[in-house]
C-alpha cells in the first residue's frame, strides 16, 4: 500500500478518507533528520504549519508525486522545488474562507466593542468602566480590504449586509466587486477606512506590505485587523503606530514570529486582541479541510487529478 506522510494527525473525517487506500505514517517530531529519513518512501505528504517542507526534504523523497496542505497558504513549502519535480502542490482555497471571515469580524468586533479592556475590568470589579464610553459601533462604518479574494469578499458581504458598513478595497488583481468600491491605491484606503481587514497571500511581494508610512495614513480612531500572515505587516511600525496612539487598536490573529515571544510588546496594549493564528481552526473548519486535503492525495495516487492544484499551470496541466 502507498505511504502517505502526515505532519501531524488531521481530523478523523479526514483519516477516513485515507482508510484502506493508502498507509498513513504521521510525523513523530519535526526535526529535518525525521522528515528527511520518513520521506524517503512516501508517494504524498499531507502538510499542517508545525514544519516547512523545504527542497532538502523534498529532495529526499524520490516517490513522491503529491504534496497537499491543510489550508490555504502554501509559504511553508518550496513549490519552486516540488515543481521542479514534476510534483503536485495542492491546497484547499475557499474551504476556510467562511470561518476566516468569521474570525476577522470577531476581532474587529472585539476591538471596537473594547471586550478586553471590559472583560478585565468586570473581573477586577470595576463596574463604573461602563461609563467610560470606550466602545464605538461598526454601524455605518467603512471597512477597508486589503486584497478581495474569497475571504475578502465573503467578509465585504457580512459587513455590508448585517452592519449597513461601507466597503472599499484595493486588489490589482481584481476588477469588479459587486457593492464594493474598488481603490485606485493602499494609500486612498488607509487614509479613509475606519476598520483595515488585511487578506493578502505571504510573498516577497506583500512582506511588510503595510508599513510605517501605510499606518500612518490611517485615522487615529481606525483599526487594523490581520488574519493573513505575520509578515504582511511591518510589527515594529505596528506598535510604534500602538504607541502614538495614532491608530485606535488592533485585532491579529497572526504575528511576525510564531509562536510570538511572551515578552512581545504588542501583548501590552489594551486595544489590541489577539487569537493563536487560529482563524481556520474551528472544529467545523479543520473537518472540511482534512477531507479535502485527504481527498487530493487519494485523487492523485489513484490516477485522478485533484480539484485544488496551486502550481497548475507551472505543471503544464489543464
């Protein structure tokens, strides 16, 4: 039976998938030694964020034929590498944009409510912060969407139609949105947003895409939410905007490092929440994308081309 590495177990609904078709080996630690050694004989590799497939270990792996991630972000894998070898890069585009979008509202609710700033207050007793008129409504409000793909457009459409917000975007790569203002520049949008969701892939392109002189665009009562990645904006031009409070907060579900240090300043704002880069780990969310990453494995060692293939066209395939 064909090996199918994972680097770490996936949900059950997924492990389903795989059962009977393939013989699923699961990383026992994610040192480069053990996925080098373990790769050796496997045709797939199921791949989680807790390791970086890099061309070594792809290397490594002279059978292998399929590499599919749970997720959309593909930045832990060298797909220049596993194209090279004629090796599918797999992903699961719009499995998780629901719950992203979800977990971007969150934040950008939690923010403008000031929930933990009352939450701490309550819990030490101070009932009189109610008076304090810290919170401000999203009603009405303009959202700004740095990037309009499916999360983008999914959350442009909650917030349009719950909160009656005003929606703009910047994306170069799209060129109509229906009930969204499309801008001409990041410029126009940061200095008109009131809330600034970023969605954006991690490239050499958008590293540090929101910067210093981005931020400080920006209204000093707005909010910078990112689920995207870490990197995407510059953390130290972020607390230094934190700091002049020449921004309101921030919600982040992502960081620059991750695990970010306990000692990471932005840990010290009250305005700023922050989740374990969690916006694709609800149990609904980690379900959907076990089968899907589970099935394009299945689908390519069992002759069939999977539904969700990142480098496509570098393949050569249609």
């Amino acid at each position: 039976m064909k090996k199918v590495l994972l680097s770490k177990p996936i949900d059950p609904a997924g492990m389903k998938v795989l059962e009977g078709k393939v013989k699923p080996v699961i990383l026992p630690d994610s040192s480069l030694e053990t996925a080098k050694r373990l790769a050796i004989d496997v045709e797939g590799i199921i791949l989680r964020t807790n390791i970086k497939l890099t061309r070594e270990i792809i290397e490594a792996a002279p059978h292998l034929k399929v590499i599919s991630r749970t997720g959309v972000g593909v930045d832990n894998i060298d797909v220049a590498a596993a194209t090279e070898k004629g090796i599918l890069v797999c992903n699961t585009p719009g499995v998780n944009s629901i719950s992203v979008a979800e977990q971007a509202l969150a934040l950008m609710l939690s923010v403008a409510k000031q929930l933990k700033t009352m939450d701490k207050a309550v819990h030490e007793g101070n009932w009189k912060i109610r008076y304090a008129s810290k919170a401000v409504d999203i009603e009405g409000k303009t959202l700004g969407l740095v990037g309009i793909g499916h999360i983008g457009s999914l959350l442009a459409q909650k917030c349009r139609l719950a909160f009656n917000m005003k929606v703009i975007a910047y994306d170069p790569y799209v060129e109509q949105v229906e009930g969204v203002e499309l801008c001409s520049s990041l410029d126009q949008l940061f200095s008109q947003s009131d809330f600034i969701s970023i969605h954006v892939p991690y490239t050499e392109e958008t590293h540090h895409l929101v910067d210093a002189r981005l931020l400080g665009l920006m209204k000093p009562d707005s909010c910078l939410i990112n689920t995207s990645r870490g990197p995407v904006v510059d953390e130290k031009a972020l607390i230094e905007a934190l700091k002049n409070k020449s921004i309101a907060g921030a919600g982040l579900d992502v960081f620059k490092k991750e695990p970010p240090s306990p000692d990471n300043p932005l840990f010290k704002f009250d305005n700023v929440i922050t989740t374990p880069h969690s916006s694709a780990l609800s149990r609904d969310c980690v379900m959907k994308v076990a089968i899907v990453a589970a099935q394009a494995v299945v689908d390519c060692l069992e002759g069939r081309q999977p539904n969700y293939i990142y480098n496509k066209q570098e393949l050569g395939l249609k």
